[in-house]
C-alpha cells in the first residue's frame, strides 16, 4: 500500500483519462493520491477531485511559480477552503528562483502569507524549493514553520540542507528523479535520511522515473521509485511501504480522520 503524497491530477494533462489514470494507481496499490494545489483555481479543482473521489485528498496554495497571481482577495478564499476536511495541508508554496516565473519580491511575500495561513488553519505545508534553499530556510526560521512542519517536496538538497529540514520539524519527500542517475547527491540523502522522515511522490505528470523518463507521470508510476528506494535503502519494498505510510499519515494528520 502506497500513498502518493504529491501529484497533480487536477491538471490538463490528466483530462483525457483521469479515471483510468486513478484506476490504475489502485491497481498498483495507491491507495491514496494528495492532490496539489498551485493557484486558487487549481486548488478548487483539486478540493471538487477529493470529492468525487474516494482515495484523493487535496492541498490548496500558490505556488511560486503563480506568486504574481497572489491579490488581497486570495487570502480569504484560500482561508475558506483551507476549512475542508479534505484538505490535508497548505502547498504548493515556496520560492523557485530558477525559473523566476513570478517576481522574487512577489515569491517570498506570498511564502511568508502562506506559511501565516498555515499556522491559522493549523495545517502543514509542502514546499517547493528550487535554487533557493539559503532563502527558504532563513524563512522558514523567521516565520517559526517549524510549529506547523510539513515536507519538502521533491527534495533537491544535499545532506547538510536535508540535516536543516529535519532540524526544522519537516520531512523530505523523493520524486522519480532519484532513479535518473547512479551515486547522485539525492541518492545519497535517501540512504542517509532517517526511515521516519521519508516521503514519496511522484509530482505527476512531471518527473517520471525510469524507465518511463519523459513520458508523463501518474501515480501508478510512484512504484517504480519505491523499488528504487528499497534497494538504496537495503529494504523489503513491504518494510518501507509500512515506514512511509505511516509518515504520510504523520505529516497528514486529516488523513486519518477521512
Ligand atoms: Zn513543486
Ligand atoms: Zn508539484
């Protein structure tokens, strides 16, 4: 049994066969699917997804990417449907200063909104980093994240950043991306990191793992990264499904009580 703590099934790509696609994450165990929220539009298609769907939660947020989307008028509405029991957490929110599709000034005010947000509604947060690991940490300690905690999705740091997350009350979540190549920096987080701060995800449809590399992603895939990370780890793939459901299910705390 596998939870897939990121995707995002709302989105177009997911239009043609969004059934099939859910149907064939059950077939391989994917018992649950968190799906994303990126911006308030999104977010609502993905809270109307955890409705019609038995095994979908979902998370509402704006995404760096989106910042500039981020209005007065977002916060309450974003508040609202933060009340949903079907909503498991606040994210995607953080700062993408690689692509810088959203002003840096815009990013990190909207961050530091969010993560207050966070704290209001007493859910945790899933961030999204890249590039900007010294400045989402130094926020991070600023707003006192740490009493709501949350993951790092799709973890892109080495293990001197991943020590500082975990300092931080969070956890790391590991897409496909650790199947790209033998010996990399996020192989070596995940032999490091402990058993009890470990997510997946598969971050669908983006990042597959190989051998699907370039194609889109689904959830169905998210096993293809857990035999990976079994072998890294030196476990029985039944061993570390039990270790990162119940982290899952940690972070998530209105998991449970769906
Ligand atoms: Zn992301
Ligand atoms: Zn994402």
């Amino acid at each position: 049994m596998w939870i897939d703590s990121h995707a995002h099934l709302e989105m177009k790509e997911f239009d043609p066969d969004r059934p099939q696609v859910i149907e064939r994450a059950v077939a391989k165990g994917i018992t649950g699917i968190i799906t994303i929220g990126t911006d308030l539009e999104s977010s609502q298609k993905s809270l109307a997804l955890a409705k019609t769907y038995q095994t979908i939660w979902a998370t509402v947020g704006v995404h760096p990417h989106d910042a500039a989307s981020f209005h007065p008028e977002t916060l309450p509405q974003l508040t609202r449907l933060a009340q949903d029991k079907q909503v498991v957490a606040l994210g995607e929110i953080g700062l993408d200063f690689y692509r810088n599709l959203s002003p840096q000034k815009a990013q990190i005010e909207t961050f530091r909104q969010l993560i207050q947000l966070a704290k209001t509604v007493n859910l945790p947060i899933i961030i999204h980093d890249r590039e900007a690991h010294e400045e989402v940490l130094a926020i991070l300690r600023e707003e006192k994240a740490w009493e709501v905690g949350g993951v790092f999705h799709c973890f892109s740091g080495d293990w001197e950043m991943a020590k500082q997350c975990l300092d931080l009350n969070f956890f790391l979540s590991v897409t496909g991306a650790v199947t790209y190549k033998k010996g990399s920096v996020l192989e070596e987080v995940v032999r490091r990191v402990p058993i009890e701060s470990l997510l997946l995800e598969t971050d669908a449809p983006f990042l597959s793992p190989h051998p699907f590399r370039g194609k889109r992603n689904e959830p169905a895939y998210l096993v293809h990264t857990a035999e990976h990370v079994a072998r890294l780890r030196g476990l029985a793939l039944s061993e570390l499904s039990q270790a990162v459901l119940q982290n899952t299910s940690r972070v998530f705390k209105r998991l449970l009580e769906n």
